[in-house]
C-alpha cells in the first residue's frame, strides 16, 4: 500500500510560527524533503528527526533538484509505503508549487494532506510593524510574485497600478528596478511609500524604506538581497509609530 505524503508550510522563518500540525506531521516522517529558506531553526529541528532528509533547496538560478525530480521523489518514496514530509517556506499553495506537486501527486494516485503555513506576504510586514491592511489606508491588498517565468508574462501592470489596493511582493528583489518602473509608468504615483524587509521574522531581519521612485535605488545602497518582501502602499507610513514598540522573541538556532 501506498504511503502519504503531507505538503507542509514552515512559516516565514521563525521557528515558534511552525503550526502545530506542521510539527506532528515532520516528527512521524520517514522522509523530509526541505526548502532553503524554511528557516535555522527548523532546520536543526529537522536534524533531530528519525528522517531521512533530502536538501531540495532553490535559490535564483541556483536549483539543487528540478520540480520534476522533486515531483518524482515525492511518488518514489510514497510507493515504498513511507509518509513523506514536503516541506517548504512560507505556505505551500502560496507562490509555493504546492499546486503543481498536489496535482502530480494525484496523478499518480497518491494520498496527500496539505498543511498550511503563516505566508510571508501577511507575517514579514507584520513582524517589521506594518499590517497589511488598514481601515485608513487602501480596502484591499493584493500578492503578487516579482519574479515571473521568461516568456510567460502574465501580471497586467497597468490594472494592478490602477488598484487602490496595497502590493505585496513576493520574489522581488532581482527585478525591484524594472517592477517599480513599470507601476509608475502606468500610474502608480512616485511617491507611495515602499518597505522591503529582508530575512523578516528572523533576528537578522532589515527593514528598507522608500519612495516607489527610489526604492530601487536606496535597495542597492543598503545591499538589500533575497529572500525579501516588498510593501507598496500607505500602510507602510504606519510603521513610524509601531516600530520603536513592536517586538518578538525569535530563539536561536
């Protein structure tokens, strides 16, 4: 008989935002196949299981396994009869594959539980003292990926400048110039407020703030790299009055 697999969200990087579920299910596991950015913590968690563990980590331009090998271990190991954990930053079905693996697995027959996590583009800003939403600034807030595949453009600037909607950006530090231009370009004002915070929830999180004209500029000053999530909207003006009160226990690793 088949095993299980369970498709897990490890939250943005601290590791008390591990969902309790979550924990059972890497504890019970015989095979753990982990993302780069899940998170120290977690990792050396990891370390402590009876699991046997399987580095799939993806960087920009740098991908330890392809998504069909990956896709392939996870049916591989289900087959042997062994409850498999895939386990990835953030929330799985957010900017995650999750999907693709889901639909792979069910392809192929395979019993599986997706395990939701804290998504980045909610808790990141919120650690860094901006809520994603607020009844006094715009009524609706949007995700987007600022990395999209070459040749399969598919996000309609225009439209998204023309929202009054806050814009969460997830993946976006390699394009930041390029994407900042072209939310002006189709009317975006140039002097929304911008946030990127780099390793959010983590206790080398850096927050960068900006003009949406200057973000770009001010990013490579400070030598902002990934991972980071970007915040374009006025909620980002809230983070004067939280930040020097806002705090959070974030254990070492």
């Amino acid at each position: 008989m088949s095993g299980k697999v369970y498709l897990v969200g490890a939250g943005p990087g601290d590791p008390e935002l591990l969902t309790v579920k979550a924990e059972r299910a890497i504890r019970e596991a015989d095979v753990i196949l982990y993302d780069e950015l899940i998170g120290d913590g977690l990792k050396e968690m990891l370390k402590r299981t009876k699991a046997e563990l399987i580095d799939v980590g993806k960087r920009a331009g740098q991908h330890k396994k392809r998504q069909d090998e990956i896709n392939r271990l996870l049916v591989e190991h289900a087959k042997k009869g062994k409850t498999v954990v895939r386990i990835k930053g953030g929330d799985p079905f957010v900017f995650g594959r999750g999907g693709e693996e889901a639909e792979y697995l069910a392809k192929h027959r395979i019993r599986f539980e997706v395990v939701p996590g804290i998504t980045s583009a909610i808790a990141v800003p919120a650690y860094a003292g901006i809520p994603v939403t607020h009844r006094n600034c715009d009524p609706a807030f949007v995700i987007i990926t600022g990395r999209e595949a070459k040749g399969n453009e598919r996000l309609n600037w225009e439209a998204l400048a023309k929202l009054n909607a806050t814009i969460v950006i997830l993946m976006g530090v390699s394009k930041l110039r390029e994407n900042t231009e072209k939310l002006i370009r189709y009317g975006k004002n140039p002097d929304t407020p911008v946030a990127i915070i780099q390793d959010g929830t983590t206790e080398r999180q850096k927050v960068v703030i900006g003009r949406l004209a200057e973000i770009a500029d001010i990013a490579e000053q400070e030598g902002v790299r990934p991972p980071a999530v970007i915040v374009v909207g006025d909620v980002v003006k809230l983070r004067d009055l939280l930040k020097d009160f806002i705090c959070f226990h974030n254990p070492k690793s």
